[in-house]
C-alpha cells in the first residue's frame, strides 16, 4: 500500500500489486513471445493468402520480372551419360589410356581402385561443328548440326555419387527425398497458361523405372495440385481420361462433378490446410476440362508425315522418344509450362560395363528426335520462348570400371540448353586434363536451378514457400544465374 501525502494525506491507501518473482516475470514474457511469434506466422499465412486470391492455384500468375522463356522442355537422360563420349573431348585421357590416375589430381574417393581401374580413352571421334565450333562426338551427329542454338556447359558438379539422391538433387535441388520438383516450383510461381491442360507434365521412359521413383518430380511439401501429371508414349497417352462407353452423358458428368465439388468444399472449410484434399478438387474440374483439350492436343494423327518422319516416328529405334519429343512440343504449343521427358529405364544410361555399347543405344534412341524437337520448335518461332535442356544427373568418371565401363562422376559432366534467353553456341566452363573434376567456371546444381528460373522471369531468391517454420526455396541458401550463357 502507498499512502498519499500532501494534500491528499487523508485519502484512501493506493493498492499496488505484490512483488513479482523473476521466475514468474520469464514466464509471463515467454508467453508473450509465444503470442508475438502466433501472430507473425499469421501474418504470413495471410499474406500468403492474399498473393494468391484465386482458387485455382494453377491461374496464371505474374512473374516478378520480364521472362525470356514461357515454357521448359526437359530432356532428362536417365542413369548419368557420359561427357567423355559426347561433348567434353580429352586429348590427354587419350593419351593416358590405360594408365592410373595421375597422383597430381589429388586423393578423393574417386580414387579406390585406381590401380586396378586405369584410364579409358573414348573410341569416339570429335569434330567442331557450325558457325561456333563447338566439338561434339559422332555419337550425336544429328545434335552436332544444331551447336549454333546450344550453350553447352562443360562445368557441372552436383553432390551425390548415388543415383537417387543425384536424380533427386537434379529434379528438386536436395538429394533428400520429398522436396518440391523443378516442374512443381514452376507451376506454383506461374501457374498455366492453359486452364484445360496441366501446368507440369512428365513423360516417363515407357520400359519403367526411375531410380529415385516418382519423388523425384513429385510437388514435396508444395500443395498437391502442383504435382506433375504423368502422360504416356502410345495409343492412350492418358490413362482413364474419358468415362467408359454408354455409362454418363456429358451433363449427367458435369452435374454429377458439381454434386461431388459442394460436398468436396463443404468438408474442405473445416480442414482448410489439407492440400491434398483441395487438389483433389481441383483435379476432378481439371480432367472434367482435359476430356476435350487433352485428346487434340495429344493427337500426333494431325501431323504431317513430314514432321513424324522428321521424329524418327517412322523407325522403331527412335519411335518412342520421337513421339515424346513430338508431344512436348504440342503440349508446349498449348501453354503447358514444363515438360520433362526421361529416356532411360531403370538402367538406361548407366555404363557400368560397356560404355561404348551402352551409349551407342541411348544416342541412337535420342539424338535425332532431340534434334528434330529442337529444328521444330526453331521453324515454328517457339523455340525462342521455350527453353530446353538436356542432362542426367550425373556425368562418368574418366577411369575405367569393368574394363570397358565407367562409373558415376557427379565432380564434373555436361549439361546443355537452348532457346528461350539463351545465347547459342556458347561453350562454357571446363573439367581437368582429364575430365575427372570440373575446374573452370563451375556451375552447380543451384546455379543450374537460378537459371532456369531467371529464364522464366522468376528469382530464384523470391520464389519461396513457408513450411515447418521457415521460408523454403528451390536453391536452397545457394544458387548464382549463369549470366555467361544469357543472350
């Protein structure tokens, strides 16, 4: 109590409150913290909210500045190919062949079974091509024509020696599983262009398997709806699209989708942060609007005989990736934003044995539908808003494995792209003597990454999302634009 003095000394006492511990005064300030920490992460998910005002989370949306590209075609050689047998020639691995790795290149875990692992010199030949020069083997002959076009980055490096944690790293920029794909990135920073098509679509190798599994283009901890929607090669590029025969007439589907989207909603406002469920949503009006986009748009029956002669479709070697390549370009054509197409099985790529037989398959399959796709594109205007890449996730190492084989290289490979923003024939970066190690101009996964959305109009550095407590982007707390290979 507090006794007035002066001339208040005859009023009343003035209670004040009893004396207060440290221990309690932490408590009660930690409670605060608590509601000051609430009301931030509300705050964020307000806003998030706000940037996002449609309930189609596949709208159209602004990138943060003027894009060169509007669409990627993703050219994914599955199982790691070799730079050494088709972009990166070594004069001095040739002259090595059969030797051990040199001691001057330093001990890394590369180097087990140096002994019985020499080196192994490629039987390719290679020869500069086009206005700019730029060597590429005889196993691409068909690629070699269109160097002017390409910007070929002899510099990657990534951080797995593994196959699914490097095809993880190269899709989704972590080699942990469950992180958001680069198609999946892409469809939530810019939506579609096409509200009757998907925004990300992936087009698997028809002999199956992918070592990392569907993870490695799946939508991580991104709503559902940004998932890549898988088409085929062959007569039914689309599984289920259209409704059995003689079962509902296109009124009684749409009412009947109206039906199940009121219920759907109905038990959607409780469970408001349940994405799965509001993909599913969105997934049924979706394939109610594919059901007469879709077939035209995979309809390769419209194209001339030219243009599938052009695709190998017409050879069974090149059919099945010629129709792929012929695909992308049609989905391309009708405002899908990302295609990745895969070549290779379970193996595919992967010249553990025999690199010579092995590669001399996968380029036979691949190089002249790559190269038709990128002339298509060229002739139609579209390849200089599209842009395209090609690469595994990993390269081979410059010591042989089995005699005649090679294993995974992720300290130094080739990647190339072409068309929307990119300068061609541009050569860029270097590995050592020997192919072993990317030296010059190194360009890492994330750089890759920030690239290709730089390309598309987005940073890479904005383009985020919160989940678990913090802001979560493609490249990490890493990435530089390659700002050499920009037009």
């Amino acid at each position: 109590m507090i006794r007035p003095f002066g001339a208040n000394a005859n009023a009343n006492p003035i209670p004040i409150a009893p004396a207060t511990s440290r221990r309690a005064f932490l408590r009660d300030s930690g409670g605060g913290f608590g509601l000051l920490a609430l009301a931030w992460m509300l705050q964020q998910d307000l806003a998030q909210a706000n940037s996002d005002p449609s309930p189609d989370p596949l709208a159209p949306k602004a990138p943060h500045f003027s894009p060169k590209a509007d669409a990627v075609i993703y050219l994914f050689m599955h199982g790691g190919p070799s730079h050494l047998e088709t972009f990166d020639p070594k004069p001095d691995l040739q002259r090595l062949h059969g030797n051990p790795l040199p001691e001057s290149f330093g001990p890394v875990a590369t180097r087990r079974k140096v002994g019985q692992n020499p080196l192994l010199g490629t039987k390719r030949t290679f020869r500069p091509h086009g206005d700019s020069g730029i060597p590429v083997s005889d196993f691409l002959p068909h690629t070699a024509r269109c160097v002017d076009d390409l910007a070929v980055v002899r510099s990657c490096w990534a951080d797995s020696v593994n196959h699914p944690q490097a095809v993880y790293q190269m899709n989704t920029g972590s080699i942990l599983m469950g992180r958001p794909s680069l198609g999946s990135w892409v469809g939530y920073g810019l939506g579609s262009e096409n509200r009757d098509l998907p925004a990300f679509v992936v087009m698997p190798d028809p002999a199956g398997g992918l070592k990392g599994g569907p993870p490695a283009y799946g939508n991580g901890f991104l709503p559902a709806s940004y998932q890549g929607t898988v088409v085929r090669s062959g007569d039914d590029p689309l599984l289920n699209l259209r409704p059995p025969e003689g079962t509902l007439t296109r009124s009684e589907q749409r009412r009947m989708l109206d039906l199940i989207g009121a219920l759907n909603a109905r038990h959607l406002e409780p469970r408001a942060d349940d994405s799965d469920l509001a993909a599913r949503i969105q997934t049924y009006e979706l394939a109610y609007r594919m059901q007469s986009a879709a077939p035209e748009a995979v309809d390769l029956s419209r194209e001339t005989t030219a243009t599938r002669r052009l695709y190998g479709l017409d050879d069974p070697v090149t059919a099945d990736f010629g129709t792929r390549c012929l695909l992308a370009r049609r989905l391309v054509e009708r405002g899908v934003r990302f295609v990745q197409l895969y070549s290779g099985d379970f193996t595919g790529w992967d010249a553990h044995n025999d690199v010579e037989t092995n590669h001399a398959s996968m380029c036979a399959k691949t190089d002249k539908p790559v190269a038709a796709l990128l002339t298509d594109l060229k002739r139609r205007g579209l390849l200089e808003r599209t842009l395209v890449i090609w690469g595994g996730e990993f390269g081979r190492m410059p010591m042989s494995e089995s005699g005649t084989g090679r294993d995974h290289n992720p300290h130094g490979f080739t990647t190339w792209l072409a068309g929307g923003g990119i300068k061609g024939g541009t050569l860029l970066g270097t590995t050592d003597p020997v192919g072993l190690r990317a030296e010059q101009d190194r360009v890492h996964v994330h750089d890759l990454h920030a690239t290709i959305l730089h390309l598309l109009g987005l940073d890479h550095t904005r383009l985020t999302y919160f989940h678990n407590g913090r802001e979560h982007r493609l490249t990490d707390v890493a990435g530089t634009v390659v700002t050499p290979i920009l037009a």
